[in-house]
C-alpha cells in the first residue's frame, strides 16, 4: 500500500480528513465506485506472506501467534452485527 501526505494548502483533502478522523467516510465515485476511509490510529495488520502455495499461507496464518489471539479475543467479544444489520447500516438493501 502506499502512503501519499496530504500539505495543509490541499484544504478540502485536511477537511475531509477530520471527517474521517471523527466517523470514517465512505467515498463514491461518479462511476458507483466505493472507498472506505478510516483512521489507522487502531488498526493492527499482519504479515502472513506472499506465497502461491495456498497450504502454505494456510500454515503461516494459522502460526500467527499475534493474529490467531486477536481472532480469539473478537470471537469472544459480544459487539457482533449481522449481516442484514451491516447491509441496513450501510444503505445496501436490495
């Protein structure tokens, strides 16, 4: 992924941006495309590799130590949404 820096001259980017820091913001493109946009400050990501040996990602996933314990720790938790919740959410009703 790659990092752009938005200056503080690029005005209409910076508000958009303390949107984003206060509830995300999904973007739509005049063509219906979607972006979500969220703040990194929580985000955690993981390395599992870049292999093309579908078994061996497998592995690598499932020997993630730091991965495998927060699938735990959201498995437990009690906040869950179901899908027809997030699609209602998310204006995406048929």
């Amino acid at each position: 992924m790659r990092v752009v820096t938005v200056s503080e001259e690029q005005k209409s980017l910076i508000d958009l941006l303390k949107i984003v820091k206060e509830e995300g913001v999904i973007l739509q493109a005049t063509d219906g495309q979607q972006f979500v946009v969220l703040p990194l400050e929580d985000w955690q990501g993981f390395d599992v590799g870049n292999s093309d040996d579908f078994e061996q990602e497998v592995k690598a996933t499932s020997e993630n130590k730091a991965l495998m314990a927060l699938l735990a720790e959201r498995r437990s938790s009690e906040k869950r949404v179901s899908m027809a919740d997030a699609k209602e959410q998310l204006g995406l009703n048929d």
